[in-house]
C-alpha cells in the first residue's frame, strides 16, 4: 500500500520516477505549473507592495482535483519538480493549492534521474527555498509590469498582437544595431600574395610577411606590383625555422548556453528545440531491458563542474575505449565564469558507459543526435591534451619576407573523439611542410597574387545571439530559447539564411522603447537586473526593494510615453504579383521565417504565396515549368517546378542547368561530406559524379 505521493512536473518524470521509488510511492504529475498571474489583467498591484493575485490556470482544475483526492490518501507529500527557481516556484504553488505546510520538509531535488541519485534524494527532503521561490516570482513580476504596461501602449499606436520584454527588446536592439553596422560598413581594399615553393618534388605555400623582419599590409594593387618588381629574379632562401610542440585542451562539458550553440552549429538546431529534446533526455528514455532512464544531467546549468564521481568513470571508460595514453593523470578543472550559479553540475550523461550507438534503437533521430554531442563533448572534455608539431619557415627573398606555416597532430587527444565548432570561418592549417632547411634555397613555381576586401560584422546566428546574450549577462539558460522565439513570433526579426534580419516593425518599435524606455535597452541596467534576481535567491537581497527601485523609474517615463508616443503607421510594400483567387495586388509580409506575399484584399481574400526564386533550369518532368527555390514548413530548402500543383516535380538537391554526360539526365548540386569539402555534382539517375572546387 503506497504511503506516499511524488508530484513532478511532466508524465514522463513521473514514469521514470515510479519505477525508481517502487510501490510505496505514488507519482504524478502536475503537468508544469498550476497556477500563475491572470491572462486578462496586471495581476500585480505596485500600490499593495507588488503583491501578486495567482490562480488556477484554466484547464487545471481538474489536474488539482486528482492530486487532492491522491493527497488525502498518503501519509507524505514529496514534491519534485526541476531543481531550478521555476521548479521552486512550481513545488510552492503546488504547497499552497494542495494546504501542504511550507516548513515541512516537502522538497525533494536531483540533478539527474538516476535510481542512484532519485534514491539519495528522497532520504534528504527540505522545505521549500523562499529565496528560490522570491526570485522567481520577481522575475515574472517584473517581466508582467514591463509587459502588460508597454505591450498595450504599442497596441495602440503600432498595431495589435505587440509585446515588450526586457531580454527580448534588449535582443531585437542588438540585431538591429547590427544591420546598422552592416550598413554603415565600408570595404576597404587589400591584397595577399602567396607564392607556390618548390623544394625536391614537393610544393608547399609561403605567404608574404613584409620587409626586413617588419609585417606589412599590402593596401592596393600598385604595392603589389612594386613587390613583385623587388623581388623579380632573386633567389628564394630559408631564413629561420622554428619547430615547436604545441598542446590543445577540450572545451568544457557544455552549460545550457553552449549546448544551445553548438547545437546550432553542427546539428542546425534551434534554440527551443534544443532544449525540447534535452529535456525528454533528461526525464528519462526506455532502453529496453534496463527500463526508462534518464540520460543527461539537469539541462538548465551555467556550470562546468563534473562530480569526482562522474570523472573517475569517464576515465574507466576511456581507459578501455582509447587507451590509458588517453586518460588524465589529474581530473581536468574547468575555470568557473563570472557570475555562474554553479547551483548544478555541468550537462554530461549519466550513464557514461552508455555510448550513442547502444542507444541506437531506443532513440530519435534528434534524441540521438543531441545525445551524442552531449557524450563525445563530456568525454572529449575528460580526455588527454592533443600534441601537435608546428612548424613556421621565413624565406628571405632580397629584403622581402615570406612564411610558411604548417601542423601535423602529434597525439590526438580528445580530438579523437571530438572537436568545438565555431561561428566563425577558420581553415586551420594542418599540412606539414616538406624537410626544410636553413639557408637552403628553394624554387619558385608559382605567384598568387590575390584582390581582398575587408567584410562587414556577420549578422546573428542563434549560436552568436545565444553567446552574446550570455556575455553581456542579459537573461539566464532558460529564458534564451523562448526570447528568441517571441522575437520572431512578434514579427521584430526574420531569420534569412539562418541569419537574423530585422523587420520594419522591429525597428519602429525598438524606436519607440528607445525614445520613451531607454533603461529597458541599456545593456548594463538589464544585467544589473539579472544581478539584483540572483542577489535575491541568494538571500542578499529583498525582493520588493528590488521591485520597487524599478517601478520608481519606470511609472515615471510611462506617464510620459501615454501622453506623448504617436501613432505609427506601416505601410505594405506593394509587389507586381497578383492574387490567384481574386486578382487584387500581393503585398510583401514578414512573417517568423521571412517575407512572403500576402493578398492586399485581407481579411476578404487570406491568400497567401511564397515569395519564389527561379534558377535558370526548365523542369525535366513536365518540361514547360521553371525550377524555383521553396521552403518547406520547417524553413528547409528545396527545389519544384512552378506548374505545382499540376507538375510535382520537387527535388532536395539543387538542378543544374546542364545533362549527365553519361546518361544525358538531370545533374544536381549537393552539399559535400566530411572536412573541408564542396559541394558534389552527381547525376539524378546514374552513378556519374564529379567533385567542384
């Protein structure tokens, strides 16, 4: 007979929780929280000391009911939602509606959902953390006073369906503060002259470095030319070579804000989808005979702690995998960031031995792809330092200075396993050099002068935002996926080549916020606000002063932004196209993946069309049509003819407008595997291939 009830947060915990905890347990679950601020008004009253009014969100009664009638049944009442300030505030509503006294020792949390270490928390339950529970609740006060005040004032003078947030405004500001740079940007002229070597049989690449030991930037084509001149007909000499050993560390396990990162990078992930599948991993996947575990750590951590625990058998493991070559003689320490919680172990597995290809037939596709980047980067950040041999040779060639580089891995290391992706474009140079010597002379075979100009900031990825959020200390793990998403909910930004583009609305409405709420922008006042929140949930500091000093302030420049802020009016940008259905003029619209046409008749006529991109190449299956590029629903490319719905001809890869020489069928263009590659060229039909450059 079960004496007690466990109450999380999702069906899936509670699953997995179950079968840890055995039959004196009854688990359930409340399905996130269970009450909140009312929809229809501020639920807030700064007047009152910024009291809160919670009720029952609609549609949980009958959710509450049940937990009741289960509560009357047990002797305890352990309450486990996540271990984070939501999960507090979620387990403190779940006291109050459930008349479970906040002193008892009711709160249960762990970090992974292991039998081991569900087990362990159940024989240590506290009371619930008012500090955690004050942050929280400050928080979403704060969010609700900036909201539900600023959001109705934009209904009014911009359109309707508008919000205002503190991360979110501050994240429109910094994209579009971007684009303006981007605009502003004015490419300047320079020029690389690399010169093609040969020593034996052997060519190897020398760039030049300037004169007389002094670096020198090539500006135009004319200093150039006067190098060439310098050094036309002498003789190419090994000045110095350096040989040195050069050791590379892992990056860290990953923090929620990493993984958000990499996980754009090399899976295409979004921010909000990433932490959708981290937390079905967390609470737990069947894996056959061993039944439902969990599989990763908390996913919601700015740390990059490992437990001593964790660590000894990461080195278990790659001691058998790899060799004991592998393994680090002292557990690696990971320097901790300023400003980090710490509050919970980085994101690693929990059953290290667990490797991604025993899982295959237990997980997603995306389940196993998220899995395995979060073992090979927790492995990877356990494992040796990887050794590699430079070499840099200087050749003198009269008073002018050419280098060459090279790097050959030594010992792999951890890059055996795994290597950090970045935003950023870097070829790294991992040919070696042919034996060289000092004072040897070597063979020109060739001159590559090259044309450059300098290129403007690159625009936010996910990753970049994510990362530069974090920097400027604006928001905390969970609230960068769902502020990236409102932004482009709301229509502030569109992402374009998985680039963010501000929209004309974003910038009219960051013009207001910066005319009539410039505190809500600055940089420096927001993070100063997420200080104040961790200030709080660390006991230092009040949480109605906090909301106090920032109500002072704003009321003031509300006044102000109720009797002066002017309507604005958006005007639709008109296109040559018109509607199919009732022939008025199609207009363009930004909408969360882009532009795209929408009938100038709204709301008599609510059709809509992509905004289509032909590439040169007549349908081969209807042979009339144009190939044109589309989107499909999950903004991914791909290729059809322009007679749809009455030719449906669609292909992922790119057609070219050129036959397979062997079968005389279609050729297309897809993206290449593996480093460094191109795109292939490959026939529709046969077997014919062909690399591109």
């Amino acid at each position: 007979m079960a004496d007690s009830l466990v109450i999380v947060e999702s069906p899936a915990k509670a699953k997995t929780i179950g079968k840890y905890l055995g039959k004196k347990y009854i688990v359930k679950a409340s399905m996130g929280h269970v009450r909140d601020l009312p929809k229809s008004q501020m639920g807030v009253d700064p007047k009152e000391g910024f009291q809160p009014k919670y009720i029952t969100i609609r549609g949980k009664g009958d959710v509450l009911k049940e937990l009741r009638d289960a509560s009357k049944k047990v002797k305890n009442i352990y309450l486990a939602a996540d271990p984070d300030r939501e999960g507090e505030a979620i387990a403190w509503h779940l006291a109050h509606s459930l008349n479970i006294n906040e002193e008892q020792a009711c709160r249960v949390v762990f970090n992974e959902i292991t039998k081991q270490a569900v087990k362990e928390a159940f024989k240590h339950p506290r009371k619930i953390d008012m500090d955690l529970v004050n942050a929280q609740q400050t928080r979403r006060i704060l969010d609700r006073l900036v909201g539900y005040n600023i959001s109705p004032l934009l209904w009014k003078k911009v359109k309707k369906g508008l919000s205002a947030g503190r991360v979110q405004s501050v994240a429109v500001k910094l994209i579009i503060d971007r684009e303006k740079e981007i605009n502003a940007f004015i490419p300047e002229e320079y020029w690389s002259v690399t010169a093609h070597l040969k020593s034996g049989k052997e060519i190897f690449e020398a760039k030049f470095y300037g004169y007389e030991n002094e670096k020198v930037e090539l500006k135009t084509e004319a200093e150039v030319q006067e190098l060439l001149r310098r050094i036309e007909g002498k003789a190419y000499v090994i000045n110095e070579i350096k040989r040195r050993e050069r050791r590379r560390n892992p990056a860290a396990p990953f923090t929620t804000s990493s993984l958000q990162q990499e996980a754009a990078r090399k899976l295409n992930f979004r921010a909000a989808k990433t932490m959708m599948v981290a937390q079905q991993l967390y609470e737990g996947i069947d894996i056959g005979k061993e039944g439902t575990v969990g599989l990763i750590t908390y996913m919601r951590t700015d740390s990059t702690r490992i437990s001593p625990t964790a660590q000894e058998e990461a080195k278990k493991h790659i001691a058998e995998a790899y060799g004991e070559e592998y393994t680090l003689s002292e557990p690696r320490q990971f320097s901790k960031k300023e400003g980090a919680q710490d509050a919970h172990e980085a994101i690693r597995p929990t059953l290290v031995g667990k490797e991604p290809a025993s899982l295959k037939e237990y997980l997603s596709r995306d389940q196993m792809k998220l899995y395995r980047l979060i073992w090979e980067r927790f492995i990877a950040s356990q494992m040796a330092a990887a050794v590699l041999d430079t070499v840099t040779a200087d050749i003198a060639v009269g008073d002018a200075l050419f280098r060459a580089n090279g790097s050959q891995v030594k010992f792999p290391g951890f890059m055996k396993v795994y290597v950090e992706g970045t935003d950023d474009v870097q070829k790294e140079d991992d040919k070696m050099l042919p034996p060289l010597e000092e004072k040897q002379e070597v063979a020109l075979a060739e001159m590559d002068p090259k044309q450059h100009f300098t290129q403007p900031p690159p625009r936010y990825s996910e990753a970049r935002l994510v990362k530069t959020l974090e920097e400027l200390g604006i928001g905390r793990p969970s609230t960068f996926a769902p502020t990236l998403d409102t932004i482009q909910k709301r229509g502030y930004v569109a992402l374009q080549d998985r680039r963010f583009i501000p929209t004309e609305l974003g910038e009219i409405v960051l013009g207001l916020m910066e005319e009539f709420f410039p505190e809500i922008l600055d940089t420096k006042f927001t993070a100063k606000m997420e200080d104040d929140l961790d200030h709080i949930e660390e006991g230092r500091a009040e949480w109605v002063k906090v909301l106090d000093d920032f109500y002072q302030g704003f009321s003031k420049r509300l006044e102000v932004a109720e009797k002066h802020m002017q309507e604005v009016e958006i005007k639709d940008e008109v296109s040559d196209v018109n509607c199919d259905k009732c022939g008025s003029h199609m207009v363009y619209k930004i909408g969360r993946y882009g532009k795209f046409l929408a009938c100038s008749a709204f709301p008599d006529c609510r059709n809509t069309m992509p905004i289509v991109k032909e590439i040169g190449v007549k349908c081969p299956k209807c042979e009339t049509g144009e190939i044109v590029e589309r989107k499909s629903k999950k903004n991914r490319l791909f290729y059809g003819c322009n007679n749809y719905p009455d030719c449906d001809f669609v292909s992922w890869d790119k057609p070219l407008p050129r036959s397979c020489p062997k079968c005389s069928k279609m050729l297309v263009e897809k993206k290449g595997k593996g480093k460094n590659k191109g795109p292939v060229v490959h026939c529709s039909e046969c077997d014919y291939q062909e690399e591109t450059s």
